[in-house]
C-alpha cells in the first residue's frame, strides 16, 4: 500500500514539484563538490576505488542536471534523458573495470587512511542525497535513474570503507581494486535496469506522440 501511494505520488505530480527540483540542486551541488574532494584524494592516495567514486560522484551531477532539464516535459523526453543516463551509467562502469584490470596488472598499494577518511565523507554526503530522494524512487525511468545512482553510491561508499580496512589491514593493494570492480559492476547493473525501464516507458507510447 505504501509503495502504491509513494508511486501515485512520485508519478503524477513530482515531477513538477518545486521540493523535488530542490532535492535535485541540492543533490547536484553536493556531488560536485564531492568529485572535486575525492578525485584529488584519490589520486594522492593512489586509490582507484576512490577515483572510481569520484567519476561517479561527476557522473551524477550530469545526471542530476539532466533530470533538472527534463522535469515537467511529456514521457517521452523524460525516458529519452533516462536512456542517456544509462549509457553514462555503463560508460562509467566499463571504464572503471578497464581501470581495475590495470591495476591488478601494475600494482600499488593505496593510503589507507586517507582512504577511511574520505570514503566516510562521501557516505555521509551519499546518505543526506539517499534520504532526499528515497520518497521519489517508484516514479518514472528519469526519477528512477536518480534514486539508483543515489543508492549505488551509498553502497559504493561502503565497499570503500570496507577497502580501507582491507588495505590497512594486508598492506596490499587487492582490497581497493576488488571494490572498484565492484562499483563498477553496480554501475553497468544500474544502467542496464535503467535502459530497460526507459525502454518499456517508450514502448508505451503511440506514434506521433512527443
């Protein structure tokens, strides 16, 4: 019963809602401020999984500023957007795969504490944006697309965490390339359950109509 509520709500009239435009903005200029944080703590940590959150965390501002544009238009541009989101969503995933292969292959062992540090900030700003959304996750493909972005990071967050801990504890670098394998997993996940909701929501509507 609940579920059904939260989707007639989120379906019909989020959309337009002035409160899920600012749970966007507010979402889009927290993961901004998080890539630019975690990409420069990635890179001096020689951590992919923090590297890894850091393109997520660009990756979600796009998208968050994608559903901004969208928001109001007919279906059929909303699950356009949701399309392009997914691609993103797989482009990312594939990259940090290709990234996680390499690293097996190099080999390095990241900083530890920076690491725990960082990846608790970034699960902190993950859950206030996870919270905010979690009202609109039963919407459409578009609002669907954000709440699983939100939800992969959160998790991602702790896999992170989880990779600090492995690392401090072993002294290898194995633990932080596991997790970016599996942030990427989550992502190419994400974007292929995306793509097949968008698909279905353009499957529903009759030629001709926008």
């Amino acid at each position: 019963m609940a579920d059904q509520c939260c989707a007639g709500k989120s379906g019909k009239t989020a959309l337009n809602d002035p409160r899920w435009r600012r749970v966007l903005w507010i979402a889009l200029l927290i993961n901004a401020a998080m890539f630019g944080v975690e990409i420069v703590a990635g890179v001096a940590a020689d951590s992919r999984a923090l590297q890894a959150d850091a393109l997520d965390f660009l990756g979600d501002a796009a998208n968050y500023a994608i559903s901004l544009g969208v928001a109001g238009m007919a279906l059929a541009w909303r699950a356009r957007a949701a399309l392009l989101k997914a691609a993103t969503m797989l482009m990312f995933g594939l990259y940090v795969f290709g990234s996680t292969l390499w690293g097996f292959i190099a080999g390095s062992a990241p900083h530890a504490e920076t690491m725990g540090v960082i990846g608790a900030l970034a699960l902190a700003a993950n859950l206030l944006v996870a919270l905010m959304l979690y009202r609109y996750r039963t919407g459409d493909a578009n609002m669907r697309s954000v709440w699983i972005c939100s939800r992969n990071d959160a998790i991602g967050n702790l896999a992170v965490l989880a990779a600090a801990l492995g690392v401090f504890g072993t002294g290898q670098g194995w633990p932080d390339l596991v997790v970016a394998g599996i942030m990427a997993g989550l992502a190419i996940w994400g974007g292929v359950e995306v793509f097949r909701q968008a698909r279905g929501e353009l499957a529903t509507i009759r030629p001709g109509v926008a």
